[in-house]
C-alpha cells in the first residue's frame, strides 16, 4: 500500500522513467532512421518532464516577494528557464537530424541504416 501511494506521489517521475525507457527501447531496436529520431525526441520529452517536476512544489506561489508575505512557498523557476533553452536544442538537432535523413534518402533510396550499410560496403568494395 505504501508502495503504491508513494508511486501516485510522484507520478510524474514515475512517467518521466517510463518516456525515457520507452525512447531508448525505440532507438536500440529499430533500424529506420526516422524511427530513431522519433525515439529521441521522446527521450528528450521525458527529461524535460523531470526536470519541470523538480521545480514544481505543491501549493507553491510564484517567485514574485510581496510585503507581508513570510511562510510561503515559492516555486523555482530556473528549471523551466532551462527548459526552455533545452527545447530550442532539441527541435534544432530535430530539424538537422530530418535535413540528413532526406539527404541519405535521396543519395541511397531507403531510410533502413542496415540497407544503407550494406550499400556504402558494396560500393567500397568496388
């Protein structure tokens, strides 16, 4: 019992976990390129979840100080001020990940990095 509450107290950590396994699972076991990619950016989801989580307290005010105020709890804003740096990273190596996988797309005909293996190994043999 006390598992499962502790489990519901910190769902979203628990999600976070599951986010990441689940990105990590798709880039280890597909060999379609986009697919990878695709796993990625859920893996980077999932750190962005945890890291607002860690700012996040319950009951918590805005960091804004007013007169008369002494026995409040503020929420910390430097997680979500990061966050928003990390989501500029994330959809700009997203973008230049998709322009390269066009780009092998056009020269090879296929987005299955095996095939594409297979192919620049023939072509060196050559």
């Amino acid at each position: 019992m006390d598992l499962i509450k502790s489990l519901l107290d910190h769902i979203n950590y628990v999600g976070s976990v599951t986010l990441f396994v689940i990105g990590l699972y798709t880039v280890l076991t597909h060999s379609n390129l986009l697919k990878k990619v695709i796993g990625i950016n859920i893996m980077e989801t999932s750190i962005f979840l945890f890291f607002v989580s860690i700012g996040y307290i319950s009951g918590g005010k805005t960091p804004i100080i007013y007169p008369g105020t002494e026995d409040v709890y503020y929420v910390n804003p430097l997680p979500s001020t990061l966050i928003l740096t990390g989501i500029v990273v994330a959809l700009s190596i997203t973008v230049y990940s998709l322009s390269l996988i066009m780009r092998l797309y056009k020269e090879y005909g296929t987005l299955d990095m095996d095939k594409i293996m297979e192919i620049r190994s023939e072509t060196q043999d050559e």
